[in-house]
C-alpha cells in the first residue's frame, strides 16, 4: 500500500512539535501555586477550557521540565517556568528545656531555616498546647508552662516577602513538671521521726513538688530518752512541726537522755501585809519545796515592783541552795515601810532550773499610826462588844477599834478597847453620811463597815471578822457585835475537778441575803460578783458548782451564772484549768476572817445534801491520807468510818466525797472505800426519805 503524505500534515505535526499549545502557554501565566511537605505542586488553570492540570516535582527542587496530565492522562511534554523554584529550607529541631519547671519562663531555640531567594526567615513555635508564638525574625522565644501535660513543640519558617512558603521542623517532646524540693531528715540521740504520719528511720530523704504541706513528729525512746528540739533549716522545741515545701529542708532531730524534772512550789501563792506602822516591820516566812523528781537548783531570789524600797529579803536559806526531790528550805521577807503609802503591789520572784518561775505577789500599806478623830456629823449607830485575839484571848486594854466604810478608805468610828467598861468596848460612835452635803462624808444606810483593831504593844493593825451580831451600819440604832482576829484559810486544789469546802464562818452573797439554811452564827458579807470570793485563784478556773435546797447552782463567769452565793457548810464542785503553770502543782484558794466552830448545827434535809467539812480534825481509818490538806489540820485516827457521821447515824444510806485519787464512797457495807473525811473538802450525803437531820462534824471524837 502506498502512503500519501500531504505536505499539510507535515507542515501540523511540525506545529506539535515545536510550538507549544495555547493550554500550555496559559498554565504558564495563569498559575497558583502551593508548597507541600514532600516536595511542590502547582494547580494551573487553562484559560480556554477551564481544564485542571497538575505539575509535580521529581525531586525536593524544582526543575524547568515537568511532565504534565490533563484530566484524560494524556501526556504532553513541555517546557514551563515559574515561581515554583523559590523554596525555604526546614528549620531544625527546636532545643531547649526539655523537663521545665511549671511556672518558670523557659527559653527555646531554632536554625538552619533559609529562604533561597533571598528573603527574610521568619520564625513561629507551634507549643502543641493550643498556643503559638507571634512570627518573629528571632530564632528564640520564651515559654511559661502551666500544667504537666506532655507536649510537642514544632517551629514553622517561612520567608517574610513571601509568606506562603512554609516549612515545618520535625517535632520535640516536653515534659513539664513541678518545682521539687528535698527533704533531708537525721537525728542526735535515740528516737523516731512520723513523717506525715508514716514511720522511717535514720537517715531519711523525700522529694516533694512545691508548697506541699508536711508534718513531723518526734517520738523519743522512752524512758530513757526525751525529744528535745529540732535544728536545721527549721528550728522548734514542740514534738510536732508543720510547714510547706517552699525551699529543700536539712533538719534534724535532737534526742536528749531523759533527767527527771524538778518542780518547784511554795506555801503561798500571794501575801498580804496588810497595814502596817511606818518604822515597823512585818514579816512572813516563804516556804518552798520542790515537789519534781528531779534536784532542784535555786539560783536567786530578788523582790520587783515600783514600791520594792519597802520590803526586803531576810533569812535566805534558799537562794544558791540544791534541793532533792521533797526537801523545802525558807525565806523570810519583811514589810518595812519608811512612809506612809496605799496599798502597794510587789512579787518576790525566785528563779531556778525550774522552766516555770516561781513569782508570789505581795502587798502592804504604810500608815502613820495617827488616827484623825471621824468627820461627825448628825447620823450615827452606836456599837458594843468584845474582841478576841487569834489564841481566843481578850485584846489588851487601850488597843484602838476602828471602823471604816467598805472600801477600808474612810475612817467612820474609833474608841479604846476597856475605855468604858472592862474586858469590852464601847460605846462607839460610828457616823452616817450627811445627806445635806453633796461628797461622802460617813457610812450609808445597809453599808458593811470594816473593823479593825490597832495593837499598841505590837504597833500594828489587825482586820478582825465579825463572830456575832453585824457589821451592818443602820442610823440610830445600837448593836452588839463582837469580833475576832482574822486568819488565812488556803484550801488546796488539784488541777481539774476538786470536792470542797471552806470554814471562814462567813456567807458571801450578791444581791440579797439567801434564805436557804445556814448554821448559827454565820457572817453576812456582801460581794459584787462570786468571782471576788474567788480572787485568790483568779483565771485559773473556770466553773464552779454547788447545790442546796433549790436545786443545782453554777457560775462560770459569765452574766448567765445563776450560783448567788458561797457559804461555810456547803459543798461545792470547782474546775481548775489544764494550765501548764500548774501541772502536777496545787494552787491554793485563800479566804481571810475566822474559822466557823467545829460544833456548828448544819441542817441537812431529805434526799440528796452537799455538805461542807468544819473543824480541824481530819478523822481517818487504817492508814493516813496522802491528800492535801489546809495548813495547821490536826491527825485524829479512828476506829470506824461511822464514826465520822454519828450525829446523823441511822439517817442516812450513801455518803460519797472525791479527792486527787477519784471518788471515795461510804455505804456502811464491806465495798466502801472512803476512809477519812477532813478540812477542805466537800460531801454528797443523801438522807433517807421522810427524815431530816443534824450534821455535826464534832461529834464522835
């Protein structure tokens, strides 16, 4: 067969060949282009006939010569030149911290990242928590993390005229944490350490995160060992310490070998002078005893206070001294005052090995001995009787009788004792107030004077307590009172709860007169509040019950407090504070005035009665307490319990008292423990029912 080639097919195949089609020369003017991870495509869009044509690349870099595919995957070779060739380089691995620290501003850093055509590299961290950088021309940015999730940072390039050419570095892993610190813990000595409650032994390291609470307690090896205090990085002397891992912790436990303690205490914890003669001087003796297991070493005794001039240490035989445990020693302190002064307040402070000081308040008044005649005037209560010194004996003839007005500021009444008839005084004019003058002049209507005598051989005045009649001032009227000597009861009392009892022969009240039973002979004494009979142990207690015919009474210092009064005769429930001051210690509660008789008549009625003790016997059975007792109580052994309560023999079925050791209990049956009964304490009787009864302490000696 023979082929017939026109020259016009020659002259179209030449055209093919080498004039580009009109599509092709479109795609080149007429392109978008893109930059991919793997190398670059560009889309072309032909202009005639809307077809889609895709230039790939054969390598990471363009080259002028693509190979082309239409929609019908012809293939069509040709030449193309574009944009395309301009390309950025990836930026490396980013470095930096790779466990930061939560809160703390981490630097990171990138490279290798250019532009060929020249241009600008610009920068931006991609934090893999949802966060990115600004674009920056720096290879470096700064990151704060905020919690410990795991995160990858990638850092993208791209050239700043051209920003659509991007190119991203491979990825690096962070791991935020918290700030940590450590704690260190060794110890001096034999004992353990409770680390947040947990056991370990010596020595012992942990790694907390910031802030974290810990608690250590020390446990020392008992007996032998105490705890002692803790040094480092964190010093105390408490068993148990709290703090917060703000900073790494070296602490240790310091472990002492056990010294039994010494404890030291004193008869008193308060002394009163009272009122004495400028020139004169009063004295009261300190007995101390160290009442620790330990040797007690006394190092000083001094006397502070601004009026200190007026009273002076005498017969040390304490200070520089080495006690054992029960041994006491004495010292002497006199009250001199040089002129006349109101009441002035001192302490005598003894300093010793003891950690808790010893400190006893003092306070004396100076006076001239001069005593200005009363401001008379027209309102005056006439009064007679006797008085009485401490051993019961008449006072001396000629010793002054003195009354004042309640506050002991106001002199109202003076006589001689046996000016008028012997072995008496009186009558002595004591004046009232003149209601036609605007200041206090005299004593007012319902007031309860002070009495005191001043002893002329001694030079000194003594307060005296009414033991009959009253010391009420009334206008116009006469009274017989008569008076004796005050002493100092100090009733002892153990921490916690204590059953007892007073006999000062008084009845203090607020308010009104109470209308319960009393025994004969009582002295009324009007107070403002409980509380001032109990100043002696002020603050240290904290309530204070009792019970008579009306039911149960409290007063825990409060407006609330119902208990009205305290009287000799009753019983009453008191609380002393857990106070470290008086640990294994007895305060003492002191009362002033005469002691109640021993015979007194206390009416007991049916049902339950708590009772109060007088006398000064203590009655036991068997074996002598060991119990506190007030100072100067006779021992006074005894066949049978009871014994102790024959006035109300055959009247009652179940008595019961309470000391240091706990309840004692007296039922008349074999299981009856309670096996004395004494001064300073209190009792539950309870009367059978339809009976009343005459409880008399001095009966059955």
């Amino acid at each position: 067969m023979k082929i017939y080639i026109q020259w016009k097919h020659i002259l179209l195949l030449l055209l093919i060949y080498l004039v580009p089609s009109a599509a092709h020369s479109n795609m080149a003017t007429d392109g978008t282009f893109t930059l991919v991870r793997d190398g670059f495509s560009a889309h072309v869009s032909e202009m005639m006939s809307g077809t889609t044509y895709t230039v790939m690349s054969t390598s990471g870099q363009f080259r002028d010569t693509r190979n082309m595919t239409d929609a019908n995957n012809t293939v069509y070779h040709g030449f193309w030149q574009s944009n395309m060739n301009d390309w950025i380089t990836k930026p490396v691995i980013p470095s930096g911290e790779q466990y930061p620290i939560i809160g703390e501003t981490i630097i990171y850093e990138t490279a290798g990242a250019v532009c060929n055509n020249g241009d600008t590299t610009e920068y931006r961290f991609d934090w893999g928590d949802g966060d990115m950088s600004d674009w920056s021309t720096s290879p470096q940015a700064q990151k704060v993390w905020t919690n410990d999730t795991v995160s990858d940072i990638q850092v993208q390039a791209r050239c700043m005229d051209h920003p659509d050419i991007i190119d991203t570095s491979a990825g690096f892993t962070i791991n935020p944490d918290y700030q940590q610190y450590t704690l260190t813990l060794d110890r001096v000595g034999n004992g353990y350490v409770l680390v947040d409650g947990i056991l370990h032994g010596f020595p012992w390291q942990g790694v907390y995160q910031i802030d974290t609470p810990v608690s250590l307690y020390a446990i020392p090896l008992v007996p032998d060992w105490i705890f002692n205090y803790w040094n480092g990085d964190y010093t105390a002397n408490t068993h148990e310490i709290f703090f917060n891992m703000d900073q790494s912790y070296d602490i240790i436990a310091n472990f002492a070998t056990y010294t039994p303690p010494p404890e030291i205490s004193a008869n008193t914890t308060e002394i009163d002078f009272d009122r004495v003669l400028i020139g004169n001087s009063e004295p009261h003796e300190i007995t101390i005893t160290n009442t620790g297991d330990g040797d007690l070493l006394i190092d000083s005794i001094i006397i502070s206070g601004a009026q200190n001039r007026s009273f002076v240490i005498q017969n040390d035989g304490c200070g520089g001294y080495t006690l054992a445990t029960g041994e006491q020693c004495s010292v002497e302190i006199l009250f001199s005052p040089s002129e006349e002064i109101t009441y002035t307040t001192c302490s005598v402070d003894i300093e010793s090995n003891d950690p808790n000081p010893l400190s006893i308040a003092m306070r004396g008044q100076g006076i001239d001995g001069m005593y200005p005649d009363p401001f008379k005037t027209n309102r005056c209560m006439d009064v007679y009787g006797t008085i009485l010194n401490s051993n019961g004996n008449v006072i001396a003839d000629g010793d002054l009788v003195l009354f004042y007005t309640s506050d002991s500021e106001m002199l109202v009444g003076i006589g001689e004792y046996s000016q008028y008839s012997p072995g008496s005084y009186g009558m002595i004019h004591v004046y009232g107030d003149d209601l036609t003058t605007d200041e206090k002049d005299g004593a007012t209507t319902n007031e309860t004077l002070v009495v005191r005598t001043f002893n002329q051989a001694e030079k000194k005045e003594y307060p005296l307590s009414c033991v009959s009649g009253d010391c009420i001032w009334q206008e116009g009227v006469i009274k017989e009172c008569h008076f004796q000597y005050q002493i100092e009861e100090r009733i002892p009392l153990k921490e916690g709860w204590n059953l007892f009892s007073f006999r000062t022969n008084k009845c203090f009240y607020e308010d009104n007169i109470p209308t319960v039973s009393m025994f004969e002979g009582i002295e009324m004494v009007a107070v403002k509040s409980i509380a001032d009979v109990l100043t002696s142990i002020d603050g240290q207690y904290s309530y204070v019950r009792g019970f008579d015919s009306t039911g149960a009474k409290a007063y825990n210092c409060t407006p609330f407090s119902d208990m009205k009064y305290m009287a000799a005769g009753y019983g009453y429930w008191i609380k002393i504070k857990d106070d470290p001051l008086v640990e294994n210690k007895v305060i003492y509660l002191t009362l002033k005035g005469v002691l109640a008789k021993a015979d007194a008549k206390i009416q007991l009625q049916s049902n339950w009665n708590l009772v109060g003790y007088l006398g000064n016997d203590v009655k036991y059975k068997g074996a002598e307490p060991d119990v506190y007792f007030p100072d100067g109580v006779v021992m006074h052994r005894m066949d049978s319990v009871a014994d102790f309560f024959q006035s109300i023999d055959g009247k009652y079925s179940y008595i019961r008292g309470f000391d240091k050791d706990g309840a004692k209990t007296y039922n008349g049956t074999l299981f009856s423990d309670m096996y004395y009964v004494g001064p300073g304490y209190g009792y539950w009787i309870k009367i059978k029912d339809g009976e009343q009864a005459i409880l008399n302490w001095d009966v059955g000696e």
